[in-house]
C-alpha cells in the first residue's frame, strides 16, 4: 500500500472517530433527549448484551439469509437473462421496451402485489429482494454483453463457435467487470429490501429487532441495530472487492 493510501485510510479513520465523539458528547449534554439519541457507549453496551444473549445474533442470521438467498437468486437470474439479451442485437430490440418500462418502477410498489400473492412469507421476501436486486445486474450484464469487442465475434464466426462456446470463452470473460461491478451494487439493494421485508412482514431479522425496539422505546437496542446493519452493509461491500479483485486480476497483468 502506497504512502497516498494509507495517508487517505488515517484520514477516514479519523474522520469516523470525530463523528463518534461528536455524538457521545451530544448524548453526554443531552442536547437531544435519551430517550431517543444514546450516546455510543450505550449502543456498543446494546450490541454486546444482544449478542451474549444470543438474540441480535439469530436476528443478524435471519437478515443475512434472507439477503443472500435474494441476491443469490437475482444473480443467477440477471445473469442469464443478461447474457442472452445483450449478445443478441435482435432481443435487445425486442426487450428493451419492457426493460424501460420495468427498471423504473419502485420496489414499494411491488411489494403490495407480492403480499396479495404470496402473504407475509418468506417467500414474499425473497420475491421482493430478488426483484429489486436483479436489475442492477442484469443491466450490467447487458452493458457488458453489447460492449464487446465486435472482432471478437468475427474471430468466433470463423472458428465456427457454438453459441454457448462464444458466450462461455469469449463475451462472458469481457463482460464479467461489468457483471461484478452490477453484483456488488446489488448486495445494497437486497440488504436494505432484507430490512424493509422483515418489518412489514414480521420476519426474523434486524429489520425485525429495529421495529420492536423502537415501539419499545429501547433506543440504546434500536441504535445497535442500526450499526449493525452498517457493518453488515460494509464488510458484504469489502468481501465482494476482494472477490472482484482476484476475479479480475489477470486484467491487471495484463495492463
């Protein structure tokens, strides 16, 4: 790591501890009341009595299943569809339309229709989070798919590929930054519709645990949700560059 990258890590480290002693020291002058604003010692005290009970464990379990069940089905999914739109300029004609019309349309208005249809079940909630998840990758994978390299296509054509020799060797290895790039962005997605799922819905989750603390007034329990939640959103962000980057990596060599 250069000189320039850790200088810019200290400084977000920094910047992060003086927006923790800002706010101890508005809960400590109770500028805002306790009953709604604790100080971060009383959040920290939340989230460590949560998880020796053992209960913002299980309910941390619940949100990471649902998020990952979601987002694993709305990749699979976006991919596929992805692949076949963008490497045909026929679908992309074809499809774009119902893209433009669907990509628009705000997750909360499904969410309706899924409870007509499926009630407050798991299977509603894996519904919704697939469905607002997968638009950032498939439309990355359409991006990727359509933005190779044309030669790359006439080379295939003379070597007389199969579809799926052309997809597999040629247009999913170019496409696959655009891919990843749409997954990560799409791990945010599913977290937060995890969370919403799980309140409207009674589901087992920290979506759940934010809902009941907060009709109880516990807000020191309702904070330690919240970071939770926060680090949950980081560390899945951190683990995906990584993937991102050994996937990735032979374009640095080749660079």
């Amino acid at each position: 790591m250069n000189r320039a990258a850790i200088l810019w890590r200290v400084a977000s480290i920094l910047v992060a501890a003086g927006f923790i002693a800002a706010w101890q020291l508005v809960a400590n002058l109770k500028l805002v009341s306790p009953v709604f604003l604790p100080g971060p010692d009383r959040a920290w005290t939340a989230l460590v009595r949560g998880f020796s009970s053992g209960d913002l464990a299980s309910k941390l379990i619940g949100t990471l299943e649902h998020m990952a069940y979601g987002w694993l089905a709305a990749s699979i999914a976006g991919i596929a569809l992805g692949a076949l739109i963008g490497s045909s300029k026929l679908m992309r004609a074809y499809v774009a339309p119902s893209l433009e019309f669907l990509r628009p349309l705000p997750v909360s208005a499904i969410i309706p229709v899924a409870i007509a249809m499926l009630g407050l079940t798991q299977g509603m909630a894996l519904f919704v989070i697939a469905f607002g998840a997968i638009w950032p990758i498939m439309l990355a994978t359409i991006h990727g798919f359509a933005a190779v390299e044309p030669r790359l296509y006439e080379v295939a054509r003379a070597l007389q590929m199969s579809r799926m020799a052309v997809i597999a060797k040629i247009a999913l290895p170019s496409a696959l930054p655009d891919i990843l790039a749409g997954m990560r962005l799409s791990l945010t997605v599913a977290l937060i519709l995890s969370v919403v799922c799980e309140i409207l819905a009674g589901l087992d989750g920290l979506g759940h645990w934010v809902l009941l603390s907060a009709r109880a007034f516990r807000s020191a329990d309702l904070f330690a949700g919240v970071i939770l939640l926060g680090a949950t959103g980081y560390l899945t962000s951190v683990a995906m560059s990584v993937v991102e980057q050994r996937l990735l990596a032979w374009q640095a060599a080749a660079r």
